[in-house]
C-alpha cells in the first residue's frame, strides 16, 4: 500500500521500470541485511524485545499514527481526519476484551468487523476506477507512457540511503512481538519525505525514495520476524504463525533451546532466506520489462477488469451479498476522499493498528490499576512519549520560527 503511494505515480510519470527495481533491489538489499542480523544477532535482541510491555507497544503504535497523519496528505488536519475514520472503523465488532457487540448496528454481517482486504480494496482498487469515470472524462482513454525499464544513476544515488535506512528501520520492528511491517514501512516513507531534496516529487511525479524506502522496511521487518519465532517461540506474523504451526506438526517447539536441540533446522531454514534473496532478484529485475509492459493496456479494459475482479475477490471471502454493498460504499468514501484530497492511507492505518492500540492501552492500564501514569513510569515507554511530543510540536516550532524570521 505505501509503495503504491509513489509507485504509480511514477509509474504515471514514465518511470515504471525505475520504481520496479528499487523495488526488487530494495527488498534484496534489506532483506540479505536483515537475513546477517537474524543469524548474529538473534538471542540478544530477543533478550531485549521480551521487556517490552503494553505501554512501549501502545506508545509505537501512537507514534506511529503521528508520523502517517502528518506525513500522509496536505495538511496534518486532513490526516487526522482520515486517520480518525480508520479508528473509528477499527472499532466495528466483538471488544477484543470484554467480548461485546458495539457498532454493528444490529447487522450479523459486522459482528466480526470490517475486513481490513475489504477497506483497502474499496479505498484504493474501486475509488481509484470510480474517480477515473467521474471525474478524470477523456483522460481515461490515454495510456501511460513508458520511458526506461531501468535505474539511472542519479536514480541510484537516491535509492541506496532509503535501503539502509529503511532496514535499520524495519529490523526491530520484526524483531518485537506486534511490531509488524505496517509501522515501519509508514515510518520509512515519513522519513524519506522529510529527508529528501526533491519534497516536490513526493504524491506528483513520484519520488523514487517513497518506494525504495517502504519496500527495504517491509523485507527487514519480515525477515526479523524469525527472532521472536525461534528464539521466544511467539509468531508476531501470519508467515511465522503458519510456520509455528508447521513446526508443532512436526513435534518441534521454538524455544531458547531450538538453537541446540534442532542446530540443522534452524541454520538450514536462516540458509533458505539467503537463497530466497538472490532468486527474488533473479526472478525480479529480468522481468521487470515485462510487468511494464502491463502499462500499455488501455484504461477502460483495465478499470472494468479491476472492479470485476475486486468484486469477486470481496464476494469469494465470505459469500455475502453485504460485503458487495459496503465494497462499494467504502469506494464512494474513497471517491469523496480523493475528490477533498484527504489521504486515503490512513484510514487503513488507523483501521489495523487502532484494535491493536486499544488492546495494548488497556492492557496497559490495567498494568498500572487505571492510573494513566503507567506511560510515564517505564523507560521505554517514556523515552516513545517524548518522541511523539517531538514529532508533533518540533516540525511546528521550527515553522513558527522560520515565519518569525521571515518577518522580522
């Protein structure tokens, strides 16, 4: 979702081939990185994930909401706005602790939630198709152009420091139980934004940046996930929980002993990681010509292609006519969305991390008998706290400054 932010709009530029292979490349540079940290590095940093609580995961979840509500649109009120429909969408269903019904509107449909596969579909797939009929007329009979299928050097030269960011950014967080990849791949792309010195490109021509940083986030962050898994036994990932599944089928528990009774498991599974590696690559940059290549088809096919097949795709999940109906609800919200440029990636931001949140909110004050002085009596969650009262007052005080400046 976050590569797609920069990545069609380079692909809309010409520059396709471009954003594919800082994409493959990217993903074979973080996750070879990643792959060294989980053979050295794994039973330190196990040692020090395990002492996080639910104050330090609610507080990078927070930070994580500010740096996307900032960062992701034109101004950080229109982020917010976004960002709050997604909590509030977020909300739909059974409480994950008290096991109540609340805002399902008595529908059986959403006793479950809203599908995170659904939202994103409708917002991103169906609003983009309507928004072309609606309001972009002839345009939607134009074809993209295609320039080079390959990196440039300058394109180089902007795309090696995202990959080395992103993978110290995107490491720890696989590293830590619900850290996933959504947080770091938003925070590599906020990042991106702020360093870069081509801003003007980021959400117009598309910056180069916006798809090499996300894509080296998510590759570490996955690749990290291992750690928890074989070294604490906790999957913190869809991958690792299939994989612990696999592991217990076979009478294999993931533990701190792993590393010494199953030695030829675990170095020959970490082995498979460095060869995944080099055949994304193998398979990824030759072909890279021919994804282009999907470019040249015509945008009223393409477009009636991409609602037949999310429509199919929503209605295969569930078999449910209601899930049809709030596809295209969600798509006319996303159409409004775009039409009042408020961002669109937030929403599902704040749809996937928001439970994730208040699960780990109440957990945490619980912790500390209802006294909202558990965030402040931790190290860790302290240190996130003044992190996040950094993000959202530093970038206001120094324009504050700069007008006074201007001024005087």
């Amino acid at each position: 979702m976050v590569t797609a932010l920069e990545g069609n709009k380079m692909a809309k530029s010409g520059r396709a081939g471009a954003a594919l292979a800082t994409a493959a490349i990217g993903s074979f540079v973080a996750g070879t990185i990643a792959t060294l940290g989980v053979t050295f590095l794994a039973p330190l940093i196990a040692t020090h994930a395990v002492k996080l609580g639910p104050p330090e995961y609610f507080l990078l979840m927070v930070l994580a909401f500010c740096t996307v509500s900032a960062v992701l649109g034109q101004s950080t009120l229109r982020g917010l706005t976004a960002l709050g429909i997604g909590l509030a969408m977020g909300l739909v269903g059974i409480d994950q602790i008290t096991g109540q019904a609340r805002y399902t509107g008595g529908v059986p449909e959403l006793m479950d939630g809203l599908e995170v596969v659904l939202i994103a579909v409708g917002l991103f797939a169906v609003a983009e198709a309507l928004y072309a009929v609606l309001y972009q007329g002839k345009e939607v009979e134009t074809q993209n152009k295609m320039s080079k299928v390959h990196m440039t050097r300058d394109e180089w030269k902007r795309s090696w420091p995202a990959w080395l960011r992103a993978t110290f950014i995107g490491f720890p967080f696989g590293t830590i139980p619900a850290g996933g990849s959504e947080i770091p791949t938003f925070l590599s792309y906020a990042t991106e934004k702020k360093l870069s010195k081509h801003p003007e490109e980021f959400g117009t021509r598309g910056a180069i940046e916006g798809v090499a940083g996300p894509e080296a986030a998510n590759n570490a962050a996955i690749t990290a996930t291992l750690i928890p898994l074989l070294t604490l036994g906790i999957p913190t990932s869809n991958t690792t929980a299939i994989l612990l599944g696999a592991f217990q089928n076979y009478g294999i528990n993931p533990g701190p002993q792993l590393f010494d009774s199953n030695a030829g498991l675990v170095w020959a599974l970490i082995a498979s990681l460095y060869i995944g590696n080099v055949m994304l690559l193998i398979l990824n940059l030759p072909l890279v010509g021919l994804w282009v290549k999907l470019l040249k088809i015509p945008k009223p096919p393409l477009y009636a292609g991409i609602l037949i097949f999310a429509t199919v795709g929503v209605y295969g999940m569930r078999q449910s006519a209601f899930d049809l109906v709030l596809l295209y609800a969600i798509g006319l919200l996303g159409v409004l969305m775009r039409r009042f440029s408020f961002p669109t990636a937030p929403v599902v931001v704040g749809m996937i991390l928001g439970p994730l949140a208040e699960a780990q909110m109440r957990n945490a004050l619980s912790i500390g008998e209802g006294h909202w002085g558990v965030f402040v009596q931790r190290p860790g969650s302290l240190f996130l706290l003044v992190v996040v009262v950094v993000v959202l007052v530093l970038p206001r005080a120094m324009a504050a400054l700069k007008r006074r400046r201007a001024a005087g």
